[in-house]
C-alpha cells in the first residue's frame, strides 16, 4: 500500500492537463485477464471540475495539502465520472496521511460502486481498499475487496491470498486459512515463510497437531537455516509424543548452534532422558549450569541428580541432590542423597544424609532407618545397628523386616565379641 501511496503523490505533481492525458493513456494498458474481457469506459473530467482541479492540485504541489483537500472536497460534481474521478484521487491523498485511512475508505469505496473510472483505475483502488482495509482492521471487508480484485482482474496474486489468509485469522475463521494459504505457497515464486506460518497456526489453533506438525516438517525443509523452525518443530514432535523425531530434530538444532534458550536445552535433556540415554541429559545440565545459562536453583539441581541417578553414577547424583536440598531444606533430596551414597558405599556420608531426612521430616522413614541400619552393620557398628533395627519396627510398612534383622545384627556382634 505504501508504495501505491508513492506513486499516487507522483502522479500529483503532474498539471491537470497532463493527468487527465496520462490517465487516459492508461486504459491502452491491459490490467484485466479475463476471457471475453470488454475493455471500460475512458471518459474525461469536465471543463468545470477540471479548472478546480487544477487549484487543488497547485496547493498540493506546494505542499499545501489540507488547502489542497479542502479544495479537492469543495469541487461536489454531479456527473458520475467527474465525482469518482475527484473522489478517488480525495481518498488516495488520505490513504497517505496518518489516521486518515476510514475516511480516505468513505472516499475510496465510493469510487468502485459503478465501474466509471478506467480499468486500471479501478482495479488499483479495489486493492488499495482491500490494503487499507487490512490496516483499519476491518478485515471482512479486506477480504471482500481482495475478492472483488481478482475477480475484476482475473488476476492472482500470492500477497493477496496470504494478506486473506492474515484477515481470516484475525476474524478467528482459522479453518479458512488454508485455502488462500496453500494458493499462496503455490504462486510465489521465491518461498514465503508467511503462508506456511499462518496454515501451521490454523492447525495448531485448531489443535489439528499431526497436520500442524506436517507444515512444521516443510518449513524445515524450505527454511533449513531458520532456527525457529527446527526448535518448534521438535516441541510439536513432542506434543503427538514422538520422542524419537522430537530428540533427532533437537539434536541436529544442537549441533548447527541453534539452541540458545533454556526452555530449548531443558527439552533436549528431557528427551535423552525420555529417549533412554540420562547419561547425556546430565552431561548436557551440568555443562548449562555451570556456563549459568541455567540458574543454579532446587528444581535444575534436582532434575540433574535425576538424570546422573537414572545413569547409574550415584556419587554424581548424591552431589547434586545435596545442592537442590540446601535451598529449602526438602527431607526428600537428604534420603535421596543418603540412599545414593549408601549404594555408593559411602555409609559414613549415607548416614549423615538420612538423619538430616529425619531431622526435616521425612517420610519413609521405616525405610530410612532399614537403611542406616545397613550403612552401621557394615562399618561394623553393631550397637547403632540394632537401634535403627529398632526404630524400624515401629513402622508397619517396614516392621516384619527389621524383626528379621535384629537377631542376625545380635549373632555378628556375639561373634565379634561385642555385647549389646
């Protein structure tokens, strides 16, 4: 439209007589496609309209252009063409002013009501309605004169469909996107991402996901080097679950640099871990935790013990469950922490671990004294032992069990010559 709006302004600076000659002229210019196609009408302006005219267009010359409208708005002619003509050229003098554009459409629409002007007079102010239209966010009547452009011309165009496709999601008629969309993609002859993004939101809106992730797939293909395609690409893998695509996708997204986000990273660390390999999704945290693109808080810390926990490097995964239980304290990351250090064999850490879980409140906590009681049985603390032994008894869940125990940790200590 901006560039419509130039040219109008050139065509100002011509005299009245040049214009009317030029204007002409263009009707010798086919802009209509049609078959059996009957050219319209070429009139020219009337002597009276004319002269004032001309004054309008010598104030606009010189800049004066609410003295040029004004004068331009004073003509009121009675014959069809003469009126349009001077309309026309009203609306595209507001068309090119700031907050101008719903009165330059009163103007403007006017004009095309009886086809008067020539050809391709009429078709340019059928697009520029449309176009202004689109900017005053009356978006049925875009579509509508955008409509009415093809049809005058039998012409189309692949910024006409994709602006219809933009109309029609903004009036929340998302099924019909596709359509003008997929015309679009057809006709432009260099790609377009602008088509592909609005069909992929009528989908996604739609939550139509298998289609959503397809269009996905295609901006990918058509767009290798765009990073935002790669990343929602593998975030709408995951959404239908397919984890396999979805890891691939980050993966290759990973390699070319194109994930910088830590929403991004934490997606391509959950996918190794969903994806069966939590050895990378915790090499892949620690390293953004330490660079701080991650911060260092409960939730990360505990999501890396996790992962170092799933890949079986209990030490790693102790470490970390420290870190997250420092923040508040969380009785959980202390048994966790002790239960790993006990597979560990780390009993003298193990036990610190779990009686902080106790002190704090842990549930369990049968479960935790059968464990402490292990870690004292094999550092050879017997009399600790049985106490732990014990205290688990008086837990339901863990009772039958640490009966078990209590003879067995009374015969090691007997044969060790330890009376307790």
């Amino acid at each position: 439209m901006s560039k419509f709006v130039k040219n109008v302004c050139a065509v100002a600076t011509m005299t009245a007589t040049s214009l009317l000659s030029s204007y002409a002229m263009a009707q010798q210019t086919p802009v209509v496609l049609c078959p059996n196609y009957e050219k319209g009408p070429t009139e020219i302006i009337g002597e009276r309209a004319g002269k004032k005219l001309q004054k309008a267009l010598e104030a606009y010359n010189n800049d004066l252009i609410d003295e040029a409208l004004v004068m331009l708005k004073d003509i009121d002619p009675s014959q069809d063409f003469d009126k349009a003509f001077v309309d026309q050229f009203i609306g595209k003098v507001l068309a090119g002013q700031d907050g101008k554009g719903l009165e330059a459409l009163r103007y403007l629409k006017g004009t095309v009501t009886k086809r008067v002007l020539n050809d391709r007079e009429h078709a340019d102010i059928l697009r520029l309605i449309a176009d202004l239209s689109m900017q005053e966010k009356q978006y049925q009547q875009a579509i509508d004169y955008y409509q009415r452009w093809m049809t005058f011309t039998c012409k189309e165009d692949a910024d006409v469909y994709t602006r219809m496709a933009n109309a029609y999601y903004e009036t929340k008629e998302l099924d019909k996107i596709i359509a003008p969309a997929d015309k679009a993609i057809a006709l432009y002859d260099k790609p377009n991402k602008n088509p592909y993004v609005l069909k992929m939101t009528s989908y996604y809106e739609r939550k139509m996901y298998p289609e959503t992730v397809k269009v996905a797939e295609v901006l990918v293909k058509t767009f290798p080097e765009t990073k935002q395609w790669w990343t929602q690409l593998g975030f709408f893998y995951m959404l239908v679950e397919d984890y396999k695509r979805a890891l691939s996708t980050f993966e290759i997204a990973y390699r070319e640099g194109m994930l910088s986000k830590k929403s991004e990273i934490k997606a391509l660390a959950q996918l190794y871990a969903t994806n069966g390999i939590p050895y990378k999704a915790a090499k892949l945290l620690d390293k953004y935790l330490k660079s701080g693109l991650l911060e260092a808080s409960e939730s990360n810390y505990a999501t890396l013990a996790n992962s170092w926990h799933q890949a079986r490097e209990y030490k790693e995964a102790a470490a970390m469950y420290a870190k997250a239980a420092s923040f508040k304290g969380n009785a959980d990351y202390y048994r966790k922490q002790g239960t790993l250090l006990h597979a560990a064999e780390d009993y003298k850490g193990a036990l610190a671990a779990l009686q902080k879980a106790l002190d704090a409140g842990a549930d369990q906590v049968g479960r935790i004294h059968i464990t402490m009681m292990e870690a004292n049985l094999y550092t050879g603390n017997f009399r600790q032992a049985l106490v732990h032994a014990r205290e688990a008894k008086k837990d339901s869940s863990t009772r039958r069990n640490a009966a078990a125990w209590e003879p067995y940790i009374k015969e090691k200590a007997k044969n060790r010559g330890i009376n307790i």
